[in-house]
C-alpha cells in the first residue's frame, strides 16, 4: 500500500467589519493523505472556535504559506472543492441552520508567489474548485485560512461549510465538515449549534452516526429497515436521521429499494476508515445476508415468546 500523507495546517481568521482590529484564532490541523489512489482526511469533522481575540491579522500572503510537500508529488494537482452550502447557527434551542447572507473566506496556500482567496456565501457554487497543490519545491504542510466576515444577518453562531478534496490523480476525499465558531459565541451552545448544522447536512449512508460511509453501516442500515425501534435506541457521536441518510435512491422514502444503492455507494470507495472495497454484487449480499439473518434472529426470539426485540 501506497500511503502519501501532507498536513494541511488550518489557520482561523475572525475579521469584523466596520472595525480597524481582526481576531485571530486557530483552526485545527486537517491531515490529509492518499492512499490506494484516494484521498483521505483523518477526521469527518473540524472545529474552531474563538475564545479570546488575538490582534492583529497576520499577512494574508505570509500565514497560509506553504512550507513543503511530502508524500505526494508536485506534479499531482489538488482541489478543495465545496460540496454543500454555507450553513449558520446560533445554537438557540429548537433552533435550525440556516444558509448565511454573510461570507466565509477560505485563502488557500501559496505556491511561493502568491495565494489564492475563495468566498463561500450561501450558493454552493462559490467554490468550485479551488487548487490546493501543486506547490513549487518540497512541501510538509500547508497554510489555509478561513475568514468570517460579519456581514449580513448573521452575527454570533457557527458556521458549518462541507469541503472535500479532489485531484485528476486520486479519487475524491470524503466530504469533510468545517465548524467555525465566531470569538463571541457561547461555547456552552456550541453542541446545539453544531446539531443543527448536522441536520443540515447529512451524510448519505451513514447510518452509524460517524458521519463515514463504510461497512460499518451495513449492519446499522438493515437494523433501520427491520427494527427501527432498537435502532432509534442507539446512540451515535454525530446525530443520524435514517430516513434521510438511508434514502440513497432519493424517492422520498426509505426502504428495501435502497439497499441496492448503498451497495453501489460502497462499492465506489466507502470512506476514509474503509480498507477493503467490495464489489458491488458482494456488498449486496453482504447486506442481504445480514438482513436475513436479523430477520430470522428476530423472527427466532418472537417466536419463543421471551424477546420481543432484537439488538
Ligand atoms: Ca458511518
Ligand atoms: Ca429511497
């Protein structure tokens, strides 16, 4: 196994309109590599928030330097694309996420002359696509910087934007979502804030709540169809709506009809934490002998007439 593996070093800018200061923060690290020709992220989620503001802004041009690459080549080229829309939240309860008027700024790293700024608004296709790498020389990591402008509506919350990398070299990375709190949020609201920006961008397929796609969801996702209630018993790092995550065919329902899909989703790279890829006839069976089998299981217990619920 081939195994590339470069830091991407998040830096986290707060910049406040009408006023002379910035604060500045820092984001954390995303690790990115490459391995089987796919690029991977180690972490399905990333947070950054802002405690006690730090004057000045640093030099746009000297923070999201790149210092050098290792692993993958200079000549592959890299993509930090935008895959859902700018979402916003307070965190109030019974509160929602909702698409911002403000703007968040992503300044990607410089290949040695210059750097390259992206605003993302509430529209998806703001990013299109914006080159990462290839960087000139040997490069370890690199700088990105996220800019909150506090313009619009939008005040004291979090923002939540879904990123992903792309290369002609490697297959997509896993969607990955970026939290960033402004400096004056309330920490104490930053779970709900976060929930409600989760809702708001579900992970299709994910059924186990770790916002991946994997194997590791075929069993969940069987668990879902044929007894809901255990499932809804269950409790997940991130928060699953099954109906939604588990209706990859996307007619509005979740049933029988999308076990299929999820086969083919797998089979066209699961995610960061999958090592092996099934074809897409294997996983299908793979899922329809884990059905079976909770259905007989379930099946087996009700008619014994001890246990009316399977887990
Ligand atoms: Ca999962
Ligand atoms: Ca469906």
């Amino acid at each position: 196994m081939t195994r590339h593996t470069f830091l991407v070093i998040s830096g986290a800018v707060l910049l406040f309109t009408g006023l002379e200061q910035n604060a500045l923060g820092h984001g954390t690290p995303i690790q990115l590599s490459a391995v089987d020709g796919r690029l991977q992220t180690d972490e399905p989620v990333y947070e950054s928030t802002f405690e006690e503001p730090d004057f000045p802004l640093p030099s746009a041009t000297d923070e999201p330097g790149v210092d050098a690459v290792s692993g993958i080549s200079v000549a592959d080229q890299v993509y930090l694309e935008v895959t859902s829309p700018l979402w916003f939240s307070t965190g109030t309860s019974e509160g929602s996420a909702v698409v911002p008027t403000g703007t968040l700024t992503i300044i990607g790293p410089n290949d040695g002359q210059d750097y390259y700024e992206y605003n993302v608004t509430g529209t998806i296709d703001t990013l299109a696509g914006m080159l990462w790498l290839p960087h000139e020389g040997q490069v370890d990591h690199a700088h990105g910087l996220y800019v909150l402008s506090d313009e619009g509506t939008d005040g004291t919350g979090v923002y939540g934007l879904q990123l992903q990398f792309s290369s002609p070299q490697f297959a997509s990375s896993d969607p990955f979502l970026l939290l960033l709190a402004t400096h004056d949020f309330d920490e104490a609201d930053f779970d709900a804030a976060s929930a409600q920006i989760f809702a708001a961008v579900p992970v299709l397929g994910d059924m186990n709540g770790d916002r991946l796609v994997n194997q590791e969801d075929v069993p969940l996702f069987v668990e879902a169809l044929v007894n809901r209630p255990a499932y809804n018993l269950r409790e997940f790092e991130f928060p699953v709506d099954a109906d939604v995550n588990g209706d990859l065919n996307d007619d509005g329902r979740f049933d029988l009809g999308d076990l299929g899909s999820l086969a083919n989703l797998l089979a066209g790279g699961g995610s960061a934490e999958a090592t092996t890829v099934p074809e897409p006839g294997v996983a299908l069976m793979a899922m329809t002998a884990t059905l079976m089998h909770l259905l007989f299981h379930r099946r087996s217990k009700v008619a014994d007439g001890r246990l009316r619920r399977f887990c």
